[in-house]
C-alpha cells in the first residue's frame, strides 16, 4: 500500500493520519498525531469466527518510556505491567469501539495502541480512539464508523470550551469532559468537573458532539483517500423457529424477573431458562447450546424492557426515579482514621481512609509529565460480593475503572496540600453487588473523610442513571440494579455536591443518544443526587473537628529557601538530630515547606527548634543563652541553634576581670542582649545583670598589660613597670 497521510487543523491544533508505512501485516494500522505526540495504532482480526458468547475484543495501551525519553525504572529496566493511566486508555478506546461492530461479530479482534513520541504538551489518550477506529475501517473491517474522541476544557477565567487541551492548558481548566461517538450520537462520557451546574456540563456535551463531526469528517476523507475493500465476516445467523418458541414462554419470564432479592429473582429464571431448554431434544440442545443461551437472555431482556416502558414498573417494584432504600454511617471501624458504610438496596461499600506523611505519595513512572498524586483511591470487587466463588488477585482492569471514578468524584472538594499536608488513601471495599458499586464507593468514601477529619468543602454522592429506549420511546432509571445495566442501553454514572458535578462517566448501547436524553438523565440524577446526599447526612454532617488519635500529627511551614542547608546541616546532621530528639519525622521541599509528622505533640518541639534555627536574630532582643566557647578575649554564647554571639570579655562582669573563667564556664546560662551586628553577620553582645567583680592589684596589672598589648603592639611598657 501506497503511504497516504491526512494532514488537518481543528481549533488550533494539528493532527494527522497516516497508513502504507508501519506495521503493514496487521489487518490495518494507522499513525495518528497531535503536535508532535505520536500514536501507531494496529488492529487484527483473526480469521477464524469464535465460539463463544461474547464479543471477543482485546485493546492494549502500551506507554513506551523512550516516547518521553526516559530509561524505565525498577531493576529490569524495561516497561513491565501497564500503569493505571494505560490500563484506563484501553478502557476508554475499547468502549467506543466495541459498540460498533456489527451484532454477532464473533472473530477475535485485537488492538494496540503504542506511544511513539509523547511531547509532553499534547495528550496521547484521546487520539487513540480516532486512531483505532481509522485502522479498522482502513483493514476493511465493517464497523460503524468512523468514530472519534475529544476531550473538552473549560477555562476557568474565560468559561471557553478547549478542544484537546494540552496539559499546560488542562491545569486551567475547571472540566475534563472526554467524549467519544460518531457524528450521530455520543456512546461515550468520562471525566471530571470542579461542581459545575448540570447545565454547563449539557452545553459542553453539545459542544463536544459538534467537535466529533468535524473529525470524523476528517477522518472520512483520509478513508476515502484509501479506499479499502470491505471484508466480509461470517456473523451469527438466528436459527429457524428458535427465536418463536422461546418467545411462547414470555410470560413465564415476566413473572420470574419480578423480585427485590437478587439472588431469589436470579434462581427463579434460572429455572425457568433450564425448564425451557429441557423443552428441547438433547440433539437440539447439543447443536443449538449458545444460540439457545442467547435467546433465552433476549426474552429475559424483552421481558425487562417491555415492563418498563409499558407499564413504569421497573423488575423490584420501584418507579423509574425511585432510589433504593438507602443507609450511612461514619466511624465504623476502631484505630482507623476515618471509616465509611454506605448502603444501597442490595449494594454495599466499606470506605476505610489512611492519613500519611505527604512524602508517602504514589510516585507515577508513566508517559504523562505528573510525577505523582498524593490521593490515592483503590477499589477493591471481590467475588463474594456478589455471592460468587473466584480468584483473587492484582485488580482488573473494572475496579481500576472504578477507583478512578471514585477518586475523580472527591478530588475538587479536597483541601490542598497547604491546608492539609498529609497523603491520602482510600480502599473501597465492595460487600455487596447489586448495581452502582461505583457510586455507593464514592458515597462510602465522602463519609469516610468526613469521619477522619478532613475538611472537604461538601460531601459528595453518586447515582446510576440507566435507559430503555425502543424506537422514539425511551425511559430514563435512577440508581440501576444489574441487570438493568445489563439488559438496558445506558450506564451513565454521576456524581457531585449539592453546588454541581465533580465526575462522570457514561456507556451507551443505544443509537441516538439525543440531547433531550442526556438532560433528562441530568435532571434526575440531581434529584437522587440531593436525596442521597440528605441521608448521609443523618450519619455525619459536617468533617469532625479533630483528627483521630491514631492518624500522625502533620504540621506545615514557610522557611526562607537559603535558610533549608541550616535546618538540613553538613550530611544531615541537624535534621537526624532533630528528629531523634523530638521523635517527629521532618520532611523539607525545595520551595522551603517543610512537614513535620508525629504520633503526638512532640511535632509541636521539633516546630519550635525549627524555627529558632532559621530566625534571623536583631539588634536589641534579649536571649538566654549557653557558654559555648571561651577564649582570652570573650566567650561565645549560643544564642539560638547554629547561632552564636560574641560577649567581650570587659562585658562579661561589672569590674575588671584577669580571665574569663574566673566569672564564666562552658554550659552557663546567662542573659545577653545584641549590641551590634556587623556586615559579615558577626553578633557583638552585652551581658545583662553582670555579677560586680572587685579589681585586684594583679588584675588591675594584667588589664594595664593587655591596654597596652592593645594600644602599642608590644608588651615592653609593661615590662618596664612590673621590673620597678
């Protein structure tokens, strides 16, 4: 193939797509740019139709270290598992593009997505989903597309929508919206917002859907520049009859699926699906094993959908914006420091909180320029949450998913690190599993900060809005259980404060998202929003106003940045001091702030040490200060740590003296004032309450002798005295 490249510009900034050069043996492959971030995208069908039932698609996100110029950390030097960032990028490619193949696609699909070159300006995760969709239809493989991505700002001063914004521009920004879809409809939300009102997330919607068309737009031309030839693939044929005498048992279905209890209403039509596939000869159920599955889940979906769209009645006897019965509490756990167990119908989350030093953050050895966060969010799915046996292991790429939505919807409403300089970390642990894990995670979370003191702005809630949509008829559900997620043709989840929204994130099955849909889906998830928000706050309130007595005592200050080397000392000698004295762990950045961390008051010393060492001492205060050093003409006297002062030896006493030693000795406290500090920071003090010394003949003597040393440079005068 000829290399054909498409080179255009949208809202100021340069993309391009390119085929015919890399990776030719792949089904199709396309590089795709913006700025100088560059992406090869590869996807291969294999040739061979799976038996399974299920779609067998597979996208990888692979951050190569020498995109960004950089050596892979670790001992083997090379990149190993993917980090959370490219396991959340597949994710957000593989949602879009799994929904437009055709229905009863089976043949394994696999698509890469490499990063070549990351400028460190221009992100690389969005541009992978126009990518891996021009590669698709450049292999000729017949999805529904071209498909594209976008990720949408907001300036904070200007309230203009950015397109693609680069990092620079991101920090800016009070809204990460990340869309993607066809120039028909949007199947795709993911992102956050620092609690804009519904109607300014809707505008950007609109706005975003613009910006696909004109990309796809784009893209076509670079397709039809190409010109593949359209592959066929075999697809899975409905068998003669099958789907009829299925369908003779729909009323059977439609009693089976009512029922509040998961796991009864799960039986049930469990035995009604086994009652009806023994209907079947055992010829018939060996040939037609997964097409009977698949009719069997269709009636049941029939049977869901045609409920609630008939009759408003949803499979647990709820209306469409019912929340399920709902409970909270706060501090659950003891020597935690904070605890949060959010309920929802059959859906529980355990959210427990650790308070660390700011030094404990999660260091990120990624693509992206961030070195690290300080917020840490898990989220944990275990299989007896949902009455299952199974393996447990290193998170899936689901419960990443999750605790980044989670840790998405909390981060606007947390205080800086100034205010509270501590790292944090929640783990969601999922109990229970009817739907919405996700959002009751956020729910248990905003509780569990609440309990450990944290002084977020607001509490946050979360809610799953679901769809049923046939043709021009469609209802809108608050607070989906899962097989309404499952049967239905949204999962649009949403979570904020009573002042607006701090994260989304939406999939949508249905074709002709419109936006009466989505500002339907808004409105009513503000409702169950504020309903939520209303019955936590029957558990907690408001951040309690201390801390538990198991987190670390973190306290913060401003140092001059030429004043760190002092608090530091030659080889950390004055620091590891400090901190052996006191007990508190010290920790100083380059900008001067330092942390100092521990388990009770004793932070409260290692302060007040801290800040003696770096005051600047003036003329006229008064110290109390140690004999540290004595010499013929004065003694030294340690006037804060590091700081000495000089007491001239005709200050040290009222009257005359020989030597120092007769009045001072190492280790006295006594009380001086600053006379003087000259231009070289040497301090010149003066002893107050000085002891009354009565002046010998010999002392008087030796003060002769040393006026004259002083005066004449020579001891000759004195000599001559002491001979006569």
């Amino acid at each position: 193939m000829t290399k054909i490249t498409e080179t255009f510009e949208l809202y100021g900034k340069t993309y391009s797509l390119t085929t015919g050069e890399l990776a030719k043996q792949a089904t199709g492959s396309v590089v795709v740019s913006q700025g100088e971030t560059v992406l090869l995208l590869t996807a291969v069908v294999a040739t061979d139709k799976k038996e399974t039932d299920f779609f067998p698609l597979t996208v990888d996100f692979i951050e190569k270290m020498y995109a960004v110029g950089r050596i892979p950390g670790g001992y083997q030097k090379r990149e190993a598992r993917p980090s959370d960032k490219g396991t959340l990028t597949a994710r957000m490619i593989d949602r879009p593009i799994r929904t437009s193949f055709p229905e009863g696609f089976k043949n394994e699909v696999h698509i890469v997505a490499t990063t070549l070159v990351c400028d460190q300006i221009n992100q690389p995760d969005v541009i992978g989903i126009m990518g891996a969709s021009a590669a698709l239809m450049v292999g000729g493989v017949p999805i529904e597309g071209p498909l594209a991505g976008v990720r949408i700002g907001r300036d904070r001063q200007t309230g203009e929508f950015l397109v693609n914004p680069t990092f620079e521009e991101e920090a800016n920004s009070d809204l990460e919206l990340v869309l993607a879809g066809t120039p028909e409809y949007i199947c795709m939300v993911e992102g956050g917002a620092d609690e804009l009102n519904e109607e300014t997330i809707l505008a950007a919607m609109n706005f975003g859907q613009k910006v696909i068309g004109e990309f796809c737009e784009a893209q076509q031309r670079f397709i039809d520049r190409v010109a593949p030839m359209l592959k066929e693939y075999p697809l899975d044929q409905a068998i003669p009859g099958l789907a009829e005498r299925i369908d003779a048992h729909y009323d059977a279905m439609s009693l089976a699926i009512h029922g509040a209890d998961k796991l009864n209403r799960e039986n049930k039509v469990a035995e009604l699906k086994a009652e009806i596939t023994a209907t079947f000869s055992e010829e018939e159920q060996s040939a037609w094993k997964a097409e009977i599955a698949d009719e069997l889940q269709l009636l049941e979906k029939r049977a869901m959908r045609t409920m609630i769209l008939q009759t408003g009645e949803r499979i647990d006897g709820r209306k469409l914006d019912e929340i399920r019965p709902v409970s909270a509490s706060a501090g659950v756990l003891p020597r935690t420091h904070g605890s949060g167990l959010f309920t929802r119908g059959q859906t529980q989350v355990l959210a427990v909180l650790t308070l660390g030093m700011l030094n404990e953050w999660q260091r990120l050895d990624t693509i992206d320029p961030a070195p690290g966060k300080r917020y840490m969010h898990h989220y944990n799915f275990p299989p007896y949450s949902t009455g299952e046996t199974g393996y447990m292991g290193a998170p899936r790429r689901r419960e990443i998913g999750h605790g980044r939505l989670a840790e998405r919807a909390l981060e606007p409403v947390l205080p800086n690190e100034i205010d509270f300089p501590y790292s944090i970390r929640i783990v969601s642990e999922v109990l229970e599993s009817n739907g919405s894990s996700s959002m009751a995670s956020a729910c248990a979370s905003s509780l569990a900060l609440m309990d450990a003191g944290v002084n977020i702005k607001r509490p946050v809630s979360g809610i799953a809005m679901g769809l049923i949509k046939e043709g021009d008829e469609f209802a809108v559900l608050s607070d989906i259980q899962g097989l309404e997620d499952f049967l239905g043709d949204m999962d649009f989840k949403i979570c904020g404060t009573e002042i607006g929204i701090t994260s989304m994130q939406m999939d949508n099955k249905a074709k002709g998202l419109t936006v009466e849909i989505l500002a339907a889906a808004l409105s009513q998830a503000k409702h169950g929003r504020d309903f939520i928000l209303t019955k936590m706050s029957e558990a907690i309130t408001r951040p309690r106003s201390e801390l538990s007595d198991h987190a670390p005592r973190i306290l913060s200050m401003q140092i001059p940045v030429d004043k760190i080397r002092d608090v530091i000392g030659s080889g950390g000698k004055v620091i590891r001091g400090l901190q052996e004295e006191t007990g508190a762990t010290i920790e100083i950045t380059e900008e001067g702030i330092v942390y100092i961390a521990s388990k009770d008051t004793r932070g409260e010393e290692a302060k007040r040490r801290i800040e003696l060492i770096v005051k600047v001492p003036e003329v006229g205060e008064i110290y109390t200060g140690k004999v540290v050093s004595i010499q013929s003409f004065g003694a030294f006297i340690e006037l804060l740590p590091g700081k000495d002062g000089l007491l001239h030896i005709s200050r040290v006493a009222d009257g005359r003296i020989g030597k120092v030693e007769d009045v001072l000795s190492i280790g006295d406290e006594i009380r001086v004032k600053i006379i003087e500090i000259d231009e070289n920071e040497k301090i010149s003090l003066d002893r107050l309450d000085k002891p009354k010394v009565e002046a010998s003949r010999e002392n008087r003597e030796y003060r002769d002798d040393q006026a004259n040393t002083r005066n004449n440079g020579n001891t000759s005068g004195t000599n001559r005295r002491r001979r006569r």
